[in-house]
C-alpha cells in the first residue's frame, strides 16, 4: 500500500470533488487570462499535480460519473442521461468503487448530485394513474437501487438539481414529501440562462439556491465526524453547478468578471474551500487524497459569454459539452496525495477518470479481478510519484451512439463528419479562424502541433486513419482497454 512518505504506512482517506458542466479553462490554474478567481481550486493544484491532459468518459453528465464509479468506459453499456426519476445504470453484479473501498474497511458517502438512477415504480401506489404526478408515489416508503445499493454507506442530496423530485433526499428516503408540483415561479429570479427544470413532485418551498450552501455544510459536518472513527473514508462529493440553473447565491454576485455563471464558478470553488478547511482542520489532511475533476466540458452558454465577457470556457479548446472536440471532455483533473505527488507538479500524460478506480486498486492494495470489473481503468500511481511518467497512450471519447473520438498518442480521430453535438457556432469559429470542413467522413488531429483542433489531415494521411479505426473497433470488440493486470499486484 502507498502511505504517506515518513510515516508508517495507513489507510488514506479518499475525497472525491465533482463539478458539473466545468470548462478546461474556467480555473486560474489552467488559464492565466480566466476572468473567474478559483483561489481554492489553484491552492489544490499548488499543493498536489495537476493534469493537463486529463478526461472524463462523455461528454454529459450520467455517463461519466457511471465512468468514473466503475473504471469502464460508458459506452460499452449506454450511452444517454438517467431521464426524470429514470432506472439506475448499474447492474447489481458491476462492481463500483465505493463497493471497493467498503470491502477494505472504507466508509463511504456520497453527498450531492446522483444522476445514476433510482427504482422510482417501486413506491408508485398500486393504480396510480401514469405520469410523476406526486400523489402517484408513497413517499414513506424506502426508494430502492440508489446511492445505497452500489456502494455508499450514507448518501445526502437532490438527486439532480434539475430533475424530479424536488426534494432532500437522506439514505433511501426523502426528508420531506413532495406535496405539489415544480413551480419555477415560486423561485427568486434566475441569474442566467434558464431554469431547464423538468416537470414533477416538489415540496413547497422549494428553493434550488439551497443547494450547495446545504450540501456543503452536510459535507463538512460528515467529514468531520469520520475523524472520531478509526476506518478510512471515502467521499464521493458531486456539484450541481455550474451546470443549469445558473443560480449563484447573492453574496458571489460580481464575484468574477464573467457574467452569473462565472459567479456560480466562484461558489464552487469557495464550497471546495470549506469542504477542504474541513479535512484540515479535522486533522485528516495529511491523510487525505483529494481528487477534483468535472463530469464533461461547459453547456453552450459558453458562446455567449464568450461574446459578452471575451471568457472562453473551454480555452484553448474547441468543443462544448456533449461535443467530441476536446473541450467537450478534456477537463480539469487535479490530484493532490500527501507523500506521493509534489506539490505544484504538472503532468502532460493522457489519463481519465475512469482510471480513479485502478489508482485506488493500488492505493488499497485491492487486487481487481481480470474480468468483469475496471475493463478500461489504468493505474496512475507511477505519475503520481513522478509526472514524467506516461501510463496510457489511448482513449476512446464517445457522447452519442456512430460518433466517437480515438485517441491514439497525440492524434485524435473524429469518427464522424464534424465533432459537434452542440451545434456549430459560426461568429465563434470565424473570432479564431476556423473553416468549415465537413467534406470527409471523419476528421483527424495532432493535438501536440494544433490542439485547437483547427486542421484535418484526415486526407492526408488515410493510413493513420485505417490505423486508427481499426484499434477503435479492436478495443470496442474485445470488452476493454487496459492491461489485464488484475489490479494491485502483493
């Protein structure tokens, strides 16, 4: 087991911090010119090593935390979001990692936005007439194939700030039951953008500016408690923001300098900030790898506040969320654990979220079998002791079925006429001397020469391309993609 460098040897505490629609180049740490202060999240980056080149599995927002929690690229399971109080992604025998660090003694909690799923007909009333229509459901009743089916000894949240119900949800109950239904008038006036709230069961009152100011407090409360425990703990601690509704709390109004939506930025990182003061002042830092990463690159709003406040989120990307552009997944990636990576380290190798789940194999000395679990997962523990080291050369990026992104080394293939889900934005592309190019029937990239992704050599070199197509489809037939190590070795 890695432990901390000088000290004996001991389980170290794992808190994983995930933030929603984030964009590679809204933090300081990553852009100089980001006109968004995130003073917490570039102290994190100072104290522990920060990705360059780092990846979640999709371009939205179920499938990359589904990535995340089981090391297996989304893809070869399913490739949409859990619709309003949709069925959970996992199959009961998917390992997670949560299961994982609850078999070697680990207490876990998941506090935040869920979006995995949930088995919602099972406390529908017998006869109840079809829809989500509140009285349709026993609200008493416990709500199966959640957080606490796949891992988690404890969960706090929404569920999703955006989707029904609209209520806390504690364990496998909800804490207060839903009585009416979503009103978007009842709330204060939104900052930016829409409130993109899907119909259903609300508790009256309900006030979406809530959120983070309440799961932050259930954060640090929860974090400190485990300091009286002698087990280690793994918190698996999930943002709202700044997905939509863009909804900063007053006191971050004018807090950045790119509109509401880069206030929400600053919200998140202060709520990082506590969340990290927490772990201190507990006396579990020194203990603690902190892991903080987004779910897949900033909503199309970006465009506009691009136009408006010259902040590109995605700097110096092109591609949105749901794109297969790099600033549709290349997000930002930062790991700090005390001993093992140097403070203020930069690592330029390719790695992805779905590698948490090898890394903490490692770190756990979990031995992760050959089949069945972590298909796609690679170990970082060598980066982490040093950021030169490289540990994978590929991966495979994917939003929606027939469309994917092969990435081999510094060349990335689009397997599809344009990388786009989002849409084009042609004012944006002519800003920064893009040409439309959407001839060929795939489009092909060296990220080290362009990273912009603005020159196709698909034409040019057809036999990288064949190269290419043929491992993607070698690695798709196969069922996975890392070495078959069976996780930790003894």
């Amino acid at each position: 087991m890695l432990g901390v460098v000088g000290m004996e040897a001991k389980p170290m505490n794992v808190l994983v911090l995930y933030a929603d629609d984030l964009g590679y180049g809204d933090l300081g740490c990553y852009d100089h010119a980001s006109k968004i202060p995130t003073p917490h999240l570039d102290k994190l980056a100072g104290e522990g090593m920060r990705f360059t080149d780092g990846h979640s599995s999709s371009g939205i927002c179920t499938p990359s935390r589904y990535a995340l929690l089981t090391g297996r690229h989304h893809w070869r399971d399913f490739h949409g979001i859990v619709n309003a109080m949709g069925r959970s992604v996992f199959k009961p025998e998917r390992l997670t990692l949560p299961e994982m660090l609850q078999e070697k003694g680990y207490t876990t909690g998941a506090i935040g936005k869920w979006h995995l799923g949930w088995d919602w007909n099972a406390i529908r009333k017998e006869g109840a007439a079809k829809g989500h229509h509140f009285s349709a459901y026993d609200w008493t009743q416990s709500i199966p194939d959640g957080p606490l089916a796949h891992g988690f000894d404890y969960y706090f949240g929404d569920t999703v700030i955006n989707f029904p119900p609209y209520t806390w949800i504690e364990n496998d109950k909800v804490v207060k039951a839903p009585d009416t239904m979503l009103d978007t008038k009842s709330f204060k006036k939104i900052k930016e953008g829409g409130w993109e709230m899907r119909k259903g069961p609300m508790v009256k009152g309900w006030d979406p500016y809530e959120n983070i100011p309440v799961t932050t407090a259930k954060g640090v409360e929860w974090i400190k408690k485990q300091a009286a425990s002698e087990k280690p703990f793994f918190l698996y601690f999930a943002y709202p923001s700044p997905h939509a509704p863009i909804i900063p709390n007053d006191a971050f109004d004018g807090s950045s300098k790119a509109g509401p939506y880069g206030d929400f930025v600053v919200e998140t990182d202060a709520s990082v900030g506590e969340l990290l003061k927490a772990v201190k002042d507990s006396g579990q830092e020194e203990n603690t790898i902190v892991i903080f990463s987004a779910d897949n690159g900033p909503e199309k709003y970006a465009y506009k506040r691009d136009e408006k406040f010259q902040h590109w989120s995605a700097a110096p990307l092109r591609g949105l969320k749901r794109d297969i552009y790099e600033g549709g997944h290349r997000v930002p990636f930062l790991i700090k654990y005390p001993g093992v990576t140097k403070p203020g380290s930069v690592s330029d190798s390719l790695v992805s979220q779905i590698d948490i789940m090898a890394t903490l194999a490692r770190v756990v000395d979990y031995r992760l079998p050959d089949e069945g679990a972590a298909e796609d997962s690679y170990d970082l523990t060598p980066i982490l002791k040093d950021a030169k080291v490289s540990v994978r050369d590929e991966h495979v990026h994917n939003t929606f079925a027939k469309a994917y992104a092969m990435r081999q080394g510094d060349w990335v293939l689009v397997t599809a006429k344009s990388g786009y889900h989002s849409g084009r934005n042609a004012g944006w592309e002519k800003k920064r001397g893009y040409a439309p190019d959407d001839k060929g029937e795939v489009e092909l990239y060296n990220l080290r020469e362009d990273l912009g992704q603005k020159v196709n050599l698909a034409a040019k070199h057809p036999e990288k391309v064949k190269v290419m197509l043929d491992r993607l489809k070698e690695i798709q037939d196969q069922g996975y993609s890392a070495p078959r190590l069976g996780g930790a070795k003894n």
